[in-house]
C-alpha cells in the first residue's frame, strides 16, 4: 500500500514537473537570427508614430514624431583606406552594426482608388518574391513592391501587364502616393522624396534628390568639400561606425557645397566622404518639401513635411481637397536598418474636415495649426508575410475574411501581426515541432492514464 | 439443503444486484442517447448548412476538401464544456464533503465525463473542418486551439475511464487529492482551449492576456525544444512503468 502511494505520487510528480518544464521551455530553438536566410530579428516589435497634420486650402503639411535611440545621418560613405578609395554600402539585412543605413520615415496616400488598401494597407503591396525575402534569389535591380492588379497573375511579380494596361490603371488612380523622408539623402535640403506604388514602386518624373559621389569607372569620389566653406566637422570611418556622426558632422554634401573631387589633397587614413551629393530635387519629385531641416532630438525625431494640395499631377499624387477622406499607411524606419527591417503600421483613415481616426486641422494661410494633440499610430515589425500567402485559403484561415473584405485591424492587433511575422519567418519549421509537440503530449497524457488507472486501487482490493 | 438453499440465495442476490446496476445504467443510457441524437442533429445541420451564410468559403483547385461553417463548432462545443466543467465542480465538492449528498453526486461525475467527452470528440471533428488543415496549422492561434482542444479531450477521455473504473474510491485515502489536482489540470486546460477559441474567432479575453503574463504569449505557437519533446517520451515511459509496478505489488 505504502509502495503503491509512492508510485503514485511518483507519477503524478513526473507529469506535473513535465508541465512546469513544458511551460518554461516552449517556443525555444527554432526562433532565432540567421542572415543567411536573410532573417534578423530586432528587440522592440512594435513602437509608436506620432502624426498631426494641418492644411489651408493650398499646402497641406504632415508632422511626424517617433521615437529613435540614436538618430543615423549616413547611408553609404566613400572611405580612403589603403591608399584607396573604396564605396562602403550600408547592410541591407537587419540594423547595420556599422550605422551606414539612414533613418526614414515613409507615408502611402491613396483616395480610395486602390481596393483594400484601406483595409490591408501595405500588405497587399508586397506580391511573392520581394528582395530580402528569405529564399529570393538575389537580383541586379531590387525587386519591390507593387499593387497586385498590376500583375495578370497578382501572386506573379513577373507578370507585368502590359503598358497600355498599365496606363489605364494609372488613369483611374490606381497607385499609391508614396512620400519618403530620408534623414541623410533628404533632410539636410529640407525635402522628402515623391515617389509613388504601381507596378514597382517608381519615383515620380523629375531630377533626384541626391546623385552618386562615386565613380565606378576610377574608383574615385566624384566631388568633395569645398575647402574654402565650413561644412562642419570632417568625418572618419571610426566616427561613422561609432555611431557619433552628428549635426556638427559634415555628414552631407550638398551640391553648392561640392568642388570636383582632387586626388592630390593630402587624404589620411579613414578620410570619408558621403557617398552621395544632395541636390534640389525638381519636377514632380521634388513636389515634397519642409519648411526647415528636421533635427532629432532627446530621443526623438520630429520631422515635417509639406506638399501644395493639388500637385498638378494626378498620375503620380494624390490629390487632397478639403473636405476629402484619404486612407494612410506608414513606416518607420531606425536603428540603421532598411528594406524590410522598418515598423509599419495598419491603414489609417485621414480627413479634411471629415471625421476619421486621423484629422488635418484647418488652419490660416501659410500657418499650419499645431495646437491639436497628437495621433498615436501604432507601428510593428511585419516580418515575412506576403499578399500571395494572406489570400490563400491554403495558408491562411483568415483569407475568406479578406475575400469578404473584413478589415486587418477587426482581426487582428499590431503586436498580434508583429508575432505572427516572425512565425512565417520559420513557418514550416515551427509547424513541424508543434506536430511533434502534439503527439509527444498526447502520448503523455495516455500515459498518464494509464499508470493512474493501474496504481489506483478500490478499497477492498487493498485491504 | 441447507447448501442448495444457500446457493439459490446467492444466485438470486447476484441477480437482483445485476438488476440494481442495470437499473442504474438506465438514466445514464438515456441521457447518452440523447446526447448522442442531440449531437447527429447538430452534426447534420452543420453539413447540411454548408458554407452558405457566414461559413468559411473555400474554393480549393485540385484539392478535395470541404468546410463546415464554424458556428456549428461553436454550438456543440458548449455541450462538453458544460458537461466537463459540471463534473467538476461534482467532484470539488466531494473532495471536501462527505455529506450525503456529496456522495449521491458522486455517482454522475463519471456519465457527465464520459458524455462530455462524447460532445467532445463531436465539437472536435466539427472544429477541424472549419478550415483546410493546411490552413489552420499555419496560423499560431490555431495550432495553439488544435493543441489545447487535444490535450483537454484526451485528458477529461482519461479522468472519465479512471471515474468510471473507481467510481467512490477515486475519493478514498490519498486517491481523493490526486483526483483533486487532476481535476483542477483538467478545469484549467478547458478555460484555455476556450478562450484560445475566442481569440481565433476575434473576441480575446481577459485569460488571454493572463496567459501571455504568466509566460506564454497565445499568438505565437506552444511548441517544445526538441529536448524537452525527449522528457515527455521518457516521462511517458517512467508513468507506465511506475504504475506497472505499482499494480505488481498488489498482487
């Protein structure tokens, strides 16, 4: 009798601390980096955007404030090393170690043309097959996103329909406006670049902001500092990769600031330039611009952008009016990281004058009116998750909600969607350990059962 | 004589005790095939009702497969869980009770399992027909209900075969305060499968953000490390023995 109670408590010891150990222990081994498969993972999953915006009729200006431990004012520099100059690009996969990769912050804009975009916001724009998506062969041009009906098979990046079609599309407002601010390629001329999501995401007609420092040809820079100027502290590699680039750096060069490149100058080692001169940017991409450079700090970037309301363009902008509802998506790059290591958030619907969850303030000529709280947007880390995946009923339970057109943001949360990006990131991994949990567990409680059902004893069989 | 007399008397006690447990099977045996009509119905409409009407429409090339509109799920799944957790409460209270009506309620705990059980395996079959199984075992919240919903069947399965095998001695000596903490595992598995099912259908709870303090954050999958895939088979193993072991010992 004593035995058996033994057993017994044995038993029940064993499957109780199984639990415990279960408990401590799931959802380890599989998650982890592995760059090799372009997988990074960052700390923080999800953060917070900030937006006011305001208008009066002809601008209409947008102000952005988001959280940045450090701001990063370089993307790309030329570095003379070993006598040499040589182009030292930013890592396209995760945060850069080397804080070569510039801060962003980005806004998609549409009037309600494109379906579902206010629904699934950014995600329908990324089709199978995007650049720095784990299993895509690496390719001479990137390979980004685009909206599906642009594609004759939307789940096909390399079904471009053909150019008559596209136009067509184009002409009934089929795109999305996209504006990007740059901190390194933009900011310091106090612009943002206008660029718009069809069928590849393209910049809108006119001169870029910024062009090449380096050319391939000599492996020399094209332009340096003008030495008679005072363009701020000179900048190294090791200040650069020390994360200490700052406002007093001279960490752009503008065009009025650029003199051609002279070998003969008396370089030292680690000597750095930009790898790009700032320019004006003109035409219909320079159609963004702010009215004074943007500056990060205590921790934060607050950054503000204006643009005329109606641009003239109706095939590259979206046009705002005033009393007009607009849907908005964003993303927040930080941290040195670019592709898809930014923070996203779910559509947001825009009003002038029109209740939505995020309202522009009328506000006197020329003076944009702050004096309205903040909207939070909540912003997360999207991982791996394509349109292609989302609306297929094989891999996702949720694809007859979004053939009913059921918004993302019923479903689920930010942090909800930020966890679940990880989880595709190692999909098919996960999947089999959970078989494998499954029946081990089983196996487990049958066993339990089975020892319960012998040790238990009725009273008269002890006795 | 005397002998004679005495042997027909034990045959005729036999009997009437036969007579008293089949007696008592009766309510049992009715209830059972209540449930069980209860439950084809509902099986039937949900067929029946096919993917019309708020049902998961799955149009699959190439694949044969069919859904049931989850509302079916949600409906039968009531049944086990009012069952499982009413057998529960039975058996809380005769673990501190000895009063006389803790006893008589006693008797019902192993129908109520077993019945839950039998709505159970039904909910469980309608649930996994909601979406292909392609589908919802690519989703985290699913694997994670699919998971739940398995341990909490199997588990109740087994607490009922040990009800029904011990019947009043699962109350006896030591035996009460083992069936008290299986049953308190057994309460808790079925709170979590349900509100893993609110939070799939888009309504979480207040337990599902208690689970993610508690350490386990529902929206990514509970799958073990290989290692600890190894305890559980060794554990499995260890159980068996002990309780072969054990049953030697009577002997």
């Amino acid at each position: 009798m004593k035995k058996r109670t033994t057993y017994l408590a044995f038993s029940a010891a064993i499957f109780s601390g199984l639990l415990v150990a279960a408990w401590v222990t799931h959802g380890t081994g599989i998650v982890r980096d592995d760059p090799e498969r372009n997988i990074v993972i960052p700390d923080d999953l999800t953060s917070t955007l900030q937006v006011k915006a305001a208008y009066d009729g002809e601008t209409i200006w947008f102000r952005y404030r988001w959280a940045a431990e450090e701001p990063n004012l370089v993307n790309d520099v030329l570095v003379y090393e070993n006598g040499a100059w040589a182009l030292r690009e930013g890592s396209e996969v995760g945060p850069d170690p080397d804080r070569l990769v510039e801060d962003r912050v980005a806004m998609m804009v549409d009037d309600g043309s494109v379906p579902l975009f206010s629904r699934y916001g950014g995600y329908i724009t990324i089709g199978d097959g995007l650049t720095s998506f784990s299993g895509v062969p690496e390719t001479e041009e990137e390979r980004s996103k685009y909206l599906p009906e642009t594609r004759t098979d939307p789940d096909d990046i390399d079904t471009v329909r053909p150019e008559n079609e596209l136009r067509r599309l184009r002409e009934a407002g089929y795109f999305l406006d996209l504006w990007d601010w740059r901190s390194a390629r933009t900011n310091p001329l106090a612009q943002a670049e206008d660029t718009s999501v069809g069928a590849a995401r393209e910049p809108d007609a006119g001169a870029a902001p910024f062009i090449s420092n380096f050319d391939e040809n000599t492996g020399l820079p094209r332009f340096m500092f003008d030495p008679a100027l005072d363009t701020g502290n000179p900048l190294s590699i090791d200040i650069v990769t020390a994360g200490e680039a700052g406002f007093d750096n001279a960490y752009f060069l503008a065009e009025s600031a650029a003199v051609p490149f002279d070998p003969a100058t008396d370089w030292q080692e680690g000597d750095t330039l930009p790898a790009r001169v700032l320019r004006e940017s003109a035409g219909s991409r320079g159609d963004i611009s702010m009215p004074a450079a943007a500056r990060w700090r205590n921790g934060f970037w607050d950054v503000t952008l204006q643009r005329a309301m109606d641009t003239g363009d109706p095939l590259e902008d979206k046009i705002f009016r005033d009393g007009g509802s607009y849907d908005l998506a964003f993303a927040v790059f930080r941290d040195s990281a670019t592709m898809r290591w930014h923070y996203v958030s779910l559509p947001v619907s825009f009003g002038l004058d029109q209740p939505a969850q995020f309202v522009a303030r009328e506000s006197e000529p020329g003076q944009p009116d702050w004096t309205g709280p903040w909207t939070e947007v909540p912003v997360f880390y999207p991982g791996q998750v394509t349109w292609d995946r989302l609306t297929d009923p094989r891999r996702h339970p949720g694809a007859d909600r979004i053939a009913a057109r059921v918004p993302a943001a019923y479903q689920h949360n930010e942090r909800q969607l930020a966890l679940y990006g990880i989880e595709m990131e190692f999909a098919e991994e996960i999947r089999r350990q959970w078989l494998w949990t499954l029946g081990m567990s089983l196996l487990l409680i049958v066993a339990l059962g089975t020892g319960m059902v012998l040790l238990f004893r009725r009273t008269e069989e002890t006795t | 004589m005397t002998v004679a007399f005495l042997d027909r008397y034990e045959t005729s006690k036999v009997k009437d005790q036969k007579m008293e447990r089949a007696s008592s099977l009766l309510p049992a045996a009715r209830t059972g095939l209540a449930a069980v009509a209860l439950l084809a119905f509902g099986t039937g409409a949900a067929f029946a009702h096919g993917t019309d009407g708020g049902g998961v429409e799955v149009a699959l090339e190439g694949a044969p497969s069919f859904s049931i509109s989850p509302v079916y799920h949600v409906l039968v799944v009531h049944f086990p869980v009012a069952l499982w957790m009413t057998a529960a409460l039975l058996i809380f209270f005769r673990v501190f009770s000895d009063s006389q009506l803790a006893v008589r309620l006693q008797k019902s705990v192993w129908p109520l399992i077993l019945l839950g059980s039998l709505a159970g395996f039904v909910a469980y079959g309608l649930g996994l027909f909601i979406y292909p199984w392609s589908a919802i075992t690519q989703s985290p919240l699913g694997r994670n209900h699919i998971m739940l919903a398995t341990w909490t069947l199997s588990y109740w399965t087994v607490m009922g075969v040990l009800g029904y095998r011990y019947r009043r001695f699962l109350f006896e000596g030591a035996q009460r305060w083992v069936t008290f903490v299986l049953t308190l595992i057994g309460t808790a598995v079925v709170t979590i499968t349900g509100t893993l099912g609110g939070s799939l259908n888009g309504t979480p709870s207040l337990v599902t953000r208690s689970l993610g303090t508690l350490g386990w954050e529902v929206y990514m999958t509970f799958y073990l490390p290989t290692w600890m895939l190894v305890a559980f088979g060794l554990g499995a193993v260890a159980i068996v023995a002990l309780g072969v072991m054990g049953s030697r010992t009577r002997a």
